[in-house]
C-alpha cells in the first residue's frame, strides 16, 4: 500500500487522542448535566448518586461497544469496496483504466504524459485497485486491531471523564454543597481538557478550553431546565 | 479539486447517514439503559421521567454541539494543513517534488515514466498541493456548511431515539409495566434502526440489527445492575 511509515504513524496517534477525546468530552459532560439536572428536581443525593453512575455504565457501554462496531465496519466496508473494485478491474478494464486516466487529467496531464503512467499502474492488479481505493473512493485501509482497542479508549475515557462530576455527590450529603462541587470541578476539568486538546489537535488551546467549557455549560444548564420543569 | 461529482454526492449522504446513526444509536440506548436501571432501584415514575428527559437534553446538546465543533475542527484543521503543505511547495520545492516522486515510484513508475508526470503536477501550485493534501497526508476537503447540519442531524436524531424508551413512562403509573413496556419498544426500535443502518452501510441488515439490540441490551442490562447495587 502506498504510504510512509511517518504517515501511518501519524493516523494511529491521531486515531488514540480522536478516542479520548470522544469518550471523555461526553463523559465529563452528560454525567454531570445529569446529575446537575436531577439535583435540581430530585431530594437525595442517593438517587443522583444512582443515576449519575447508571449513565456512566450506559454511557461507556453504548459509546464503546458503538466505536467497536464502527472500528469493525471500517474494516468490512473497506474490504468489501476492495473487493468490488478488483472485481470491476477485471469486468470492466477499460472503464476502469478510463477512471485512472480521469485522475491524471484532473492533474492536468496530456494523453501522451498519462499513458505511460496509466500503463504502469495498471500493469499490477494489487497497484491498480489501490490506486482506485484511494483516489476514487478516498478510502485508507484501517488498522483490523484498532476496534478493540479503540472501545476500550473510549469506555475508560468516558468512565474517567464521569467519575469528576459524580465525585462530590459520593462525599457531600447535602445536595446544595455537591451541586456548587460538581459544577466546580467540572468547570475545571472541562478547561483543562479543552486546553489539552487544543494542543494535541492544533487548534488555539484557550478557544477550545472556552469551548469545551461552553458545551458542558450549555448541556447541563438545559439539563437543569427541564429537570425542574418535569421534577 | 481533483474529484468527480459522483464521490462528492456518495461522501455527502454518508456523512448524513453517519450523523443519524451516531445520534440515533445514543439516543435508543443510554436514555432506555439509564431508566431500565433506574426503575430498579427508585420508586417513582416522577425520577425516572425527571432524568430520562434531563439525560435526552444533555446527550443531544453534548453530542450535537460535540459533533459542531468536531465539523468545525475538521475544516480549521484541513486549511491549516494546507497552508503548511503551500509554504513548503515555496521554501523547500524539491523536497516536495521528491514526494511526489515517491508516490509515483510506489506505483511501480521508473524515473523516466514519472518525469513528466511530475512536472505537470508541480507546474501548477494548486493542483501540486492538492496531490499533496490527498496523497501525502489522506485529506479531503469537508464541507464548510457540514458542521452546522452535522450538529442538527445528531441532536434531533438523540432526541427522535431517546422519546421511543422513555414513552411507556409518561404514559404509564406502574414502574414494573412501564419497564417492560420500554424494554417491547426499545427492542423493536433497535432492530429496526439495526436492520436499516445495515442497509445503509452495506453491511449484513440481520447481523447489524442483532448487534445493535445486544449493545442496547448491555448497556440496560449493566446500567440495571449498577443500579441496583447502589440504589
């Protein structure tokens, strides 16, 4: 397959801190506006404590299990287009050659200048089919081992995001204190994980730390309202 | 851009179709596994209705606004990176016409095949980074007007999954019924949603509807116990 070692390398970081990201942004974010919400409607920390770490463990399973089978349907979506694409190189060649030429012309090659290139891409069936994976369909072959690995990231993330939030429910009785912890704590950690991932997908930290926080904010202030509205 | 009208349009409804399915799966699955579990463990339907609908705000506005920023990031990212790829074009010219050379050489072009090939790419910067964009570094352009769409599509679809479990508790008094009634639909749903997102996504629809119930069934099931342990 035609790619550098330095470009592989660079999807799979990127694949990892992609994971945390999703599972810990929903984790510190819907646990807390779910607690945040309830302690609005509800009278014991008990129930908060309850539904705060049922959402957890539906969260991290629903989120994790869901990036497992993402991970596996990358990876029979790619075979199967492959597949599909090997077939048709050999059904239809010259169509399939006439798709080659396409790309090149698009680059601005004349017919003479494409025709040796066409003739040596195509010389190679592997060659040729990878070239019609990328080019016409923009599809790299994903790593088969990410799906596991990619699920557990997210489920841990989440539970590690959700466990901030809740924290102050477990050890505060009074819910009015827990509330004002909850918010505190998440506020910070909001911040601080927005800032972190600025910096790892380099965009400006500050903007996104605001954003980050914005979104939890957001979240649980309308969490708020409509646990009180219903409560 | 060197892209056929054809992949524009298929990338386009993919992504539409990822969106629902990535708010809709959430949607079906944590508001049914967090109040499965939280009917074992509280004894008012007043909660369970109270955070049900507080966890459907919060999951919809974390994944929405989540999946907006996600958009947003994509495009700020792409821009930046082909800023970065324009600059090198200019200080170190050769070192990325070598690059494009290395491509061409992994489809198996000698040096004298490649020659014109490269110069017709490299004659034009436009057309040179671009090559570069999706070669070198696997980047399509998204779609600046996506992230908002994007953001919309996930929201509402959270919102179209989570009302299907919490339905029998608005409607019915009795905890015990309301949970079977919950469990009847939210099965069903997640078959269908299963089997439809397996049409889709060109997978096996049988297959993808049995996984998507189990990962639902799971979540409640886990989300029930937790409950139960602590409540």
């Amino acid at each position: 397959m035609p790619a550098t070692p330095h470009v592989e390398k660079h999807f799979t970081a990127a694949a990892t801190v992609r994971d945390v990201v999703i599972g810990m942004s929903d984790g510190l974010t819907v646990p807390f506006a779910l607690t945040a919400g309830l302690s609005g409607a509800v009278g014991s920390t008990a129930v908060i404590v309850t539904a705060g770490f049922a959402e957890m463990a539906a969260g991290a399973i629903a989120m994790g299990l869901g990036g497992y089978l993402a991970g596996r349907t990358d990876v029979e979506h790619f075979e199967a287009e492959r597949a599909r694409e090997t077939q048709e190189t050999q059904r239809v060649p010259d169509l399939e050659r006439e798709e080659v030429a396409t790309v090149f012309r698009s680059y601005g090659l004349n017919p003479a200048e494409a025709a040796p290139v066409i003739a040596a891409i195509t010389a190679d069936r592997e060659r040729w089919v990878d070239f019609m994976m990328r080019f016409e369909l923009g599809l790299e072959r994903p790593e088969p081992a990410r799906a596991r690995t990619s699920a557990l990231t997210i489920a841990l993330s989440y539970v590690a995001g959700g466990l901030i939030p809740l924290s102050p429910y477990l050890v505060m009785p009074n819910i009015q204190a827990a509330l004002l912890a909850s918010v505190g704590v998440t506020m910070i950690a909001l911040f601080v994980f927005g800032y972190v991932k600025g910096t790892f997908t380099g965009l400006r930290p500050l903007r996104s730390a605001v954003q980050t926080v914005l979104i939890g904010g957001v979240a649980a202030a309308v969490a708020f309202a409509i646990a009180r509205l219903i409560g």
